[in-house]
C-alpha cells in the first residue's frame, strides 16, 4: 500500500507498507519514477537486475522506471519504507559529474 505524503511537480515523499506475511515472491513490478526508498521497519529480499539484497532498517536502495523488482518477506509483518520519487530532471546534474578511476 502507497500513501502520497507530500508532492510537487518534481519530487514526491511516499510511505509504503509492503507484505503482511512471510510468503513467496511477489510478482514483479517496475517503478514509474526514479527513488530513493529508506527501509523504515521490518526485513525482506528484493531481486532487481538479478541482483538480490537483504534489506532492514538499515539500509538504503535506489528504483528507476523500468527496472524490475521482486520481494519476499521471509516474516510476518511487512515492512515500512519511505520513498523519495525525483523527476528526472533532477538527476541529469549528477550523471554529468567525473568520477576518478579509482
């Protein structure tokens, strides 16, 4: 479930609960926007671009359209995620920026 918590033309801040018990993984699906989504609560696998992470509290990932994501909770309880979607206009600067061989 997605709750739009604050928006604009350019970026959006979203509070997302996923799963609510411990089962197989979902089907997939493609973000619309790019983001950056803080895991706030709760624990579980996401498999994007054949990679596969654990997630938690912890951590922190990043979605762009058309990339595919898949997740399982391994528990009951879901999670809780905030999600910062940017237009990506807002990237471009960054894509732009030299990064040293090393």
């Amino acid at each position: 479930m997605k709750q739009r918590l604050a928006e604009c033309d350019r970026f959006a801040v979203v509070d997302v609960r996923g799963g609510s018990g411990a089962g197989d993984w979902s089907a997939p699906e493609a973000p619309s926007s790019h983001g950056v989504v803080f895991v706030r609560s709760g624990c579980f696998r996401r498999l994007s671009n054949g990679v596969e992470s654990v997630l938690d509290p912890t951590s922190v990932y990043f979605e762009a359209p058309g990339r595919e994501q898949r997740l399982l909770h391994p528990r009951d309880g879901g999670d809780r995620r905030t999600a910062i979607e940017l237009a990506p206009e807002l990237l471009e600067p960054l894509l732009n920026v030299p990064l040293p061989a090393a």
